[in-house]
C-alpha cells in the first residue's frame, strides 16, 4: 500500500478546531446519547426514591407527594415549548413577504 493509497479519516467536521475535536470527540456516538439519558432516568427515579424513603412527612395533598414539583415542572416546560408550534403557524409570514409588499422593494429613486 502506498501513501497515496492511504486516506486519512477526517476526525472533526470541516473547519473544526484540533482541540474540540480532542475534547469532544467521545461524544459524537449514538452509545453516548442512550448512555446519558439512561443516566439521568436513573439519576432521577433515584432522587424520587430517596426522597420517599428518607421523607417523613404525611401525604396530605397532591403537593406534598415525592416528585411532584419535578413533574409538574417537567410537564409545564413541555406544554410551552410544545405551544410554540402552533404559535409559530400563526405568525410566521412566506419567504418573500418583504420582497413583493406591493412593489416598493423593487423601485429606484
């Protein structure tokens, strides 16, 4: 095999620096991705977990159950950004809105 035979594997994208691909390399896999989100599920029913089991208050109301505020939270953060949608439906314009507003982009002085 010749040198030019041999191709290098581009590490990083075009035009990325040496030391981010260095850096963060490991991060590019798909095993990173399931890795991290089954970390922080575990990271998360663990907390729920300790808190039912060091918690010893009575339940009285739906506020006061182990993990309530994480999940009203969770579920409201995901109702906003989700409402986002149809909101951008509404108000977005066409592509040459300001381009063809009744000739006046097209006109010299």
């Amino acid at each position: 095999m010749t040198e030019n035979d041999r191709q290098e594997t581009p590490l990083g994208e075009q035009g990325e620096h040496p030391l981010s691909v260095l850096l963060f390399s490991w991060m590019r896999g798909k095993m990173f991705v399931r890795a991290l989100a089954i970390g922080l599920a575990i990271v998360g029913v663990a907390s729920i977990g300790l808190e039912v089991w060091l918690s010893y208050k009575p339940i009285k109301d739906i506020t006061s159950m182990p993990g309530f505020y994480a999940g009203f939270g969770f579920i409201s953060f995901a109702g906003a950004v989700l409402s986002g949608w149809p909101l951008g439906r509404l108000l977005r314009r066409r592509e040459d809105y300001y381009e063809t507003r009744s000739g006046e982009a097209g006109r010299d002085r």
